[in-house]
C-alpha cells in the first residue's frame, strides 16, 4: 500500500505543479492587466487634470460674459435714456414745426393784406395823379380844394406804406 500512496501523492504533487503553473499565468495576466489598470489610471488623472484646467477656463470665460453682460446691460440702459432724449427732442420739434406753421400761415395773411392795400394805395396812387390832372384844369378855388385832397391822399398812401413796412 505505501508504494500506491506514493503514486497517489505524486500525481497529487504533479496535479499541484499544474494548478501552480497555472495560478503563475494567472498572476502574470493579472500583472499585465494591473499594468494596463495602472496606465489607464495615469491617462485618468492626465483627462483629469485637463478637466479641471478646462473648468477653471470655463469659469473665467462665465466670469467673463458676465462682466460684459453687466456692460451690456449698462449700455443697455444709456440707450434707453438716449432714446427717451431723443423722443423728447422730436416732440419739441414737432411743437415748433407747428409753431412755424402757424407763423407761416400768418404771414401769409399779411402777405395777402399788404398786397391789398398796395393795391388800394395804387388805385389812390391813379386817383391822386386823376385829381392833378383835373387840377390844372381848375380854377384857384377848385385848385385849392384838390390840394387839400391830395394832402389827405398823400396821407393815406404814407400810411399804406408805413403799414406795409411794419408788417414786413
């Protein structure tokens, strides 16, 4: 029996020589894929890194948009005053448009009156030389009485032409 034990253990031994062998590959497999877990690790903290660089950019750049958001707001708002100046501005404008108008259409209308009387002051203008002619066709008495007339004549065309300067 002790020879049949003797075989026994060495096929045991044998049996545990394979199991060894194959717990050696084993280990070097997991050698290598620690190896590879280690590198992908390295390439983890590298993406990492970049990561944390790209946020603090990103925090710069929000950083960033928000000053110029600020900026834009208060440019914004001097718009905004411009454009009630502005409104202002185009009421006053149309209030004076109006104003002219008005001035316009007045003096036109005395455009149109001192053309009346410049025309009455010529129909004087044709009396008066009328009352000359007939005049020098009259006695002294009648002479006087026309001297008179034309006075008064003269007169009004003086006035006419005072009226037509004050209007002007």
């Amino acid at each position: 029996m002790v020879v049949t034990g003797n075989v026994e253990v060495e096929e045991m031994n044998v049996e545990a020589e394979e199991i060894n062998v194959e717990a050696e590959e084993i280990n070097v497999e997991a050698e290598k894929m620690n190896v590879e877990a280690e590198e992908i690790n390295v390439e983890a903290e590298k993406m990492n890194v970049e990561a944390e660089e790209i946020n603090v950019e990103a925090k710069e750049m929000n950083v960033k948009a928000e000053e110029m958001n600020v900026e834009a707001e208060e440019i914004n708002v001097e718009a905004e005053k411009m454009n009630v100046e502005a409104e202002e501005i185009n009421v006053e404008a149309e209030e004076i448009n109006v104003e002219a108008e008005k001035m316009n259409v007045e003096a036109e209308e005395i455009n149109v009156e001192a053309k009346e009387m410049n025309v009455k002051a010529e129909e004087m203008n044709v009396k008066a030389e009328e009352m000359k002619v007939e005049a020098e066709e009259m006695t002294v008495d009648d002479q006087i009485a026309a001297f008179k007339c034309s006075i008064i004549f003269d007169n009004m065309i003086s006035f006419v032409a005072l009226f037509n300067y004050l209007c002007d």
